[in-house]
C-alpha cells in the first residue's frame, strides 16, 4: 500500500461516524487521543469534532501531531496557535 486511504471528511456521515467512534472509545475510559496529521484535514473538522468530544467529554485531551518541515506555527490555519505550547522542543 503506497499510502493510507483518505476518508472523506467533507461527507457528513464520514464525521458523524468518526466522532461517534471517539466518543465510544471515550467510554472505554482513555483521557483522550494523539491526533494524526492535524495539518491535514478541513480546520472545520477540528473544531467540529472538539465541540462534539468536549460536550460529553469536558476534561478530554486532544493533542496533536504535526509535521512541519519549515512551516511556522503562526501560519498554521488548522489550529489555534495562539494557545498552542510544543510539548518537546526538537
């Protein structure tokens, strides 16, 4: 497999499944997920998917990984850089 396949986030149902498949692996008692390649999908998915966790699950964590290769947080439009702190300084 030359790479991962891509599930369509702009597809309502494709959302509504990954956030409802979040939520039940909330229950199972983890504190929260790593998320893959946050600079990826649609900035709106992001903020769709954190309301919906935070609504039942307020004390979730959601971190997120990014590789960057030059780019600068501040030109970052997929996250809130503005309260974003690097865990490790590599």
């Amino acid at each position: 497999m030359k790479e991962f396949p891509k599930i369509n986030l702009a597809n309502p149902e494709a959302r509504l499944y990954i956030i409802k498949a979040s939520k039940y692996r909330l229950n199972c008692c983890p504190d929260g997920y790593r998320l893959d390649q946050v600079i990826c999908p649609n900035p709106n998915f992001w903020k769709e998917i954190n309301s919906e966790i935070k609504k039942d699950f307020t004390e979730a964590a959601l971190i997120g990984e990014a590789r960057m290769k030059g780019i600068k947080i501040c030109e970052l439009k997929t996250i809130n850089h503005n309260n974003t702190k690097p865990l490790f300084k590599i």
